[in-house]
C-alpha cells in the first residue's frame, strides 16, 4: 500500500513540475515574441529616421541667382522681381532672406525667400518658394505664374499651421477670407482653393532665416567669399555704372568714427542709417565717385566721396578711402575699410 502511495506522489509531482515548466517555456515564448515584435518596429522606426534625405545644394543655383540678381540690379522671368526692386528702392527699401522647411511634411525641404521685417514689411512676407522632386532633383518653382509669380507686394502668401496657405490680394482679405492654396500628392505643386482652411497662421519668426548676401550653403558661401573678395577694393568700372557693390563694408576715420554701406541698399553715417540713393562720377574730381543718400532733411547733407587708390587728393591715395566732409578736407576727414 505505501509503495502505491509513493508511486502516487511521485507520479504527481512530475506532472506538477511538467505544467511549470510548460509555463515557463510559453511566457519565454511570449517574451521572444514581444521583444521580436519591438526589435522589428524599432529597426523600422531607425529605417524610416535612416531615410535620405533630398539633398538641398540643388538650391544653391537658386540663391546664387538671387544675390546676383539683387548685386547687379537685373533680374528675369525665373525668380520674383520684386526683391530686386525693393532691394534698390530709394524710399522703401526691403532686405531679402531665405531658409529651408519642409513645409508639406514629405520628408523635402522647400527653399523659401521671404522678405525681412523692417520699415516696408512688419512680419515675413513670403516671395518665392522651390521644392526638389524625388524622383529626378530637380528643382521645381512652387510659387510661379500671374498670382503666385509677384508675392511681396500687392499678393500676399500666408503659410498656415496645417501646412496650406492662405492668399490674398490687395482686397486686403486675411487668413480665413482669402482663396487658398495646397500642396498636390506628391508635393511638386500648389493647387488653387476657392477659400482657404481657415486655420491659424504659422509663425515666421523662428524659422532660422539667413541673409541672402551671406548665405551658407556650399556654393552660396563660395560666391559670398567671392563676393567680399572682388569687393576688397573699389572698382571703378562698376562705381561708373552705379554699382555701389565694391564699397560695401565698414570705413573708419583716424578719430574713431565710422561709416558702413550694406548690400541691402542702407548708410549708416555717424550713427544714423540712410537708404542709399545712388552713385555717380564726381563733376570735379576725376576719377572720385559721389555716393548720395535720400535724408528727410536734405539741405546741408555731407557729401560722401568715394576715392579709389591711386587717384590723388589730400587722403592717403594708395588705399581705397572716403570723404565725408562739408568743408576742406583733413586727415580725420577721410575713412579707410576696416571690414
């Protein structure tokens, strides 16, 4: 009797230990199975982060074509006139800048020229917008023909914060009263709406943008070292033409005062700024280039005289330099580049 009971205890336990270890086995398997499931969602999570990117130095022509555009006065069908025009307005010059966003979401970063808040604009006031196509890379102007071809102005492209835009004209209707616009499937093109979304503008301000006469990129750096380069010196053969360019940069007396002339079209003179008016020969001095200034109080403006090396007068002719001065010239009367 007690060995049919021991084989009775024996017999259960090995059934008891056989459950605990089929348990184990299924909670490993469920386990393995858990963790080949999370292994597989994070390689496709690394996979999708992993993806490459459209390369962005397609756009560098674009900005090239925009700084040479705004630095020689000319421009073309393929970019927005209007930012050369503002550029060298007299009265209401704007600066333009640009950057990169990928403003539909598809994994493409458009390039978006804007122009800069100052004394014309109070927020960015988008002005062409180019995207990069997936399938060949070429560069594709978004914001092209009657309407979208002269934002800036009188057209105004709102982008909003569920990636559409909202355009409107000189009727002056605002986001949510406008016509709208859309990015297409693929993201190569805006399409027309007979209103826009109604959503909330986005906010510009932080959007990292860059100053189009000191771009970043490869080759729009090159051209803006290029730039500061040929503009070492003064250039006669632009000055003549009323190309200011080559005085671009800061000039500074020998007691300590200074004078800056920026690309964007602005003087800054003894602490007060003025819009570049234009430059032209000197009547009296061969050789010398007056640069005038537009001021709301004209009468009694100090003359700036731009004297490149080698035309003598009381400066030290073998540098480039600049009077300013109302009378007969001294020594703390003339500017030489420091910048």
């Amino acid at each position: 009797m007690k060995k049919k009971l021991l084989l009775l205890v024996t017999g259960l336990s090995s059934l008891a230990l056989l459950a605990a270890c089929s348990n184990q086995s299924n909670h490993l398997s469920s386990t393995n199975s858990s963790s080949s499931v999370e292994r597989s969602q994070s390689d496709s999570s690394e996979s999708s982060s992993e993806e490459e990117k459209v390369d962005t130095s397609a756009y560098d022509d674009i900005i090239s074509k925009y700084q040479t555009a705004v630095a020689d006065n000319q421009t073309d069908s393929s970019i927005n006139p209007l930012v050369v025009g503002y550029a060298h307005s007299q009265m209401n010059p704007a600066s333009t800048v640009y950057t990169y966003r990928d403003l539909d979401g598809n994994g493409v970063d458009e390039l978006v020229f804007a122009f800069k808040p100052g004394k014309v604009f109070q927020d960015y006031m988008i002005t062409d917008i180019y995207t990069i196509s997936k399938d060949d890379g070429q560069v594709i102007r978004l914001t092209e023909g009657q309407q979208l071809g002269m934002l800036g102005e009188r057209m105004t492209l709102a982008y909003l914060k569920d990636k559409t835009f909202s355009y409107y004209g000189s009727a002056g209707a605002t986001a949510g009263g406008g016509s709208g616009y859309h990015f297409n499937n693929d993201g190569q093109s805006l399409v027309k709406d007979d209103s826009d979304s109604g959503a909330e503008k986005a906010d510009l301000s932080d959007w990292d943008w860059k100053d189009l006469d000191s771009a970043s990129s490869n080759s729009s750096s090159k051209t803006s070292s290029e730039g500061k380069t040929s503009s070492s010196s003064l250039k006669p053969d632009e000055l003549k033409n009323g190309n200011y360019k080559s005085a671009v940069g800061t000039w500074k007396s020998s007691d300590g005062k200074t004078i800056t002339i920026t690309s964007d079209g602005q003087l800054d003179f003894w602490g007060h700024t003025y819009p570049i008016d234009k430059v032209s020969a000197n009547q009296y001095v061969s050789g010398i280039y007056t640069l005038t200034y537009v001021d709301s109080s004209p009468v009694g403006n100090t003359p700036i005289q731009l004297c490149p090396k080698g035309v003598s007068d009381a400066g030290d002719s073998s540098k480039d330099r600049i009077l300013a001065t109302n009378g007969m010239p001294s020594e703390e009367d003339y500017y030489y580049r420091v910048d």
